[in-house]
C-alpha cells in the first residue's frame, strides 16, 4: 500500500518509478550542495537573506525537475519551455552572484541524474575557486571605495584633486557629478581604489584643504548591473 502511494496515476510499464530512499537520498545530496553554495557566497560578501535561501534550495528544485522527467522526452521538452518562462522578479545582479545561480542549477542537474559524487565534486571545484577570485577582489578585500566630495559652485573643481587622488589610490574615475543645497554645492562622485586602507583618515584630511572643509564621505563600493 505504501509503494503504491509514490506511483504515479500515468505510470506505465515503460516508466521507470523512483524508489522513495533513492528520491530522499538525490534531495538530500542536492540540498546539502545548497548549503555549501550558500555558505561559500556568505563569505566575505554582502548578499541578501533571500538570494542565499535560493542558492540553497535551487539544487533540490533543479534536482527533482531532473527526476521526475526521468527519461521522458515529452515531459523533458515541457519542462524547458516551463523554465524558459521563469525569471527572477528583481533586478539583475552582478556577473558573480549570476555565476553562483547557474552553479546550483548546474550542480542540482547533475544530482538529479543520479551522479552524486560528480555534483559534489563539481560544486566543491567551483567554490575554492569561488573563494580563491576573492581574495584578488579588490571589492571584498575593501579596497574598492565610492567617494564623494562636496565643493562649493565657485570652485573648479576639474583637476583640483588629481594630486591626491594620485597619492592615495591605484585608480579612479569620476562616476558622478551632482548640485545639491539649491546648486550652491556641487557633489563629485568618484569610483577608487585605495592603495591602502588604513590611510583613509589621512586621505579624507589632504582633500578637507582643497574643498573648503565640506561634507565628504567614503563608503563601500555600489554593485550595479554594469558589472554584467
């Protein structure tokens, strides 16, 4: 009674059933890759709750897609269409966090064939490699900064800070200019790279001389879709 309860109403002799423990044992693998991804991707990065719950469930979904087409030609091109029509209801994300999706589903595929050991290995292969790019990252290594400068209308503000911008940071460029307080301020938007963290007070002190002491700020480096 309780095998019959896990045959399908359209099975058929040409349709091979899936054994219940061998079902459990390709979600629990698959869900068990989820964690690995979802952990390797919340280190030393700033990624939302929700998009690490989906790194961590989609290898058990891509998982039991794979599973239940088990073979069946017709359901197999059903089953893509149905995925051709699914999108992330957010805007996109960088080029990395695109990666880590296409890393679970791949990972979930290989699992739901049945080939555990292979899903395993690959997902333990692209996480140290995850985890190795990090560590040239200028962004995760926070060094990768967003600064801006407040000055005041009647100053040219073209080439005022090139100097110490050229002493402090590897590269920067200007991202952005803005009036603000009814234009009688002007604020400048630069994307840097600092040559050393730790030197940011000294930084912020050197451009305090040039901009009449306004409002400046240096904070982490924005993720935009340009970064596909």
């Amino acid at each position: 009674m309780l095998e019959n309860l896990f045959h399908g109403i359209f099975d058929s002799n040409y349709v091979t059933t899936i054994p219940v423990e061998k079902f459990l044992l390709c979600v629990g693998v698959a869900l068990l890759i989820g964690c690995c991804a979802a952990f390797t991707a919340s280190r030393k990065s700033r990624l939302s709750f929700s998009f690490l719950t989906t790194l961590l469930t989609l290898p058990a979904l891509s998982c039991v897609v794979i599973m239940m087409v088990n073979g069946n030609v017709g359901v197999g091109v059903a089953t893509a269409g149905t995925f051709s029509l699914v999108r992330f209801r957010s805007a996109a994300g960088s080029a990395k966090e695109m990666a880590l999706i296409f890393l679970c589903m791949v990972a979930g595929l290989i699992a739901g064939m049945g080939y555990l050991a292979y899903a395993v290995l690959f997902t333990l292969i692209l996480c140290v490699i995850y985890l190795v790019t990090n560590l040239f990252d200028p962004a995760v290594k926070g060094m990768k900064k967003r600064l801006r400068i407040t000055v005041p209308e009647d100053l040219d503000y073209t080439g005022i800070f090139q100097n110490t911008l050229a002493a402090y940071c590897k590269d920067w460029k200007l991202a952005q200019v803005k009036t603000t307080n009814m234009g009688a301020l002007f604020r400048l938007t630069y994307d840097i790279t600092l040559e050393e963290p730790g030197k940011e007070k000294a930084f912020i002190d050197d451009l305090r001389l040039q901009n009449g002491n306004l409002e400046i700020s240096i904070a982490e480096a924005e993720t935009t879709e340009s970064d596909l």
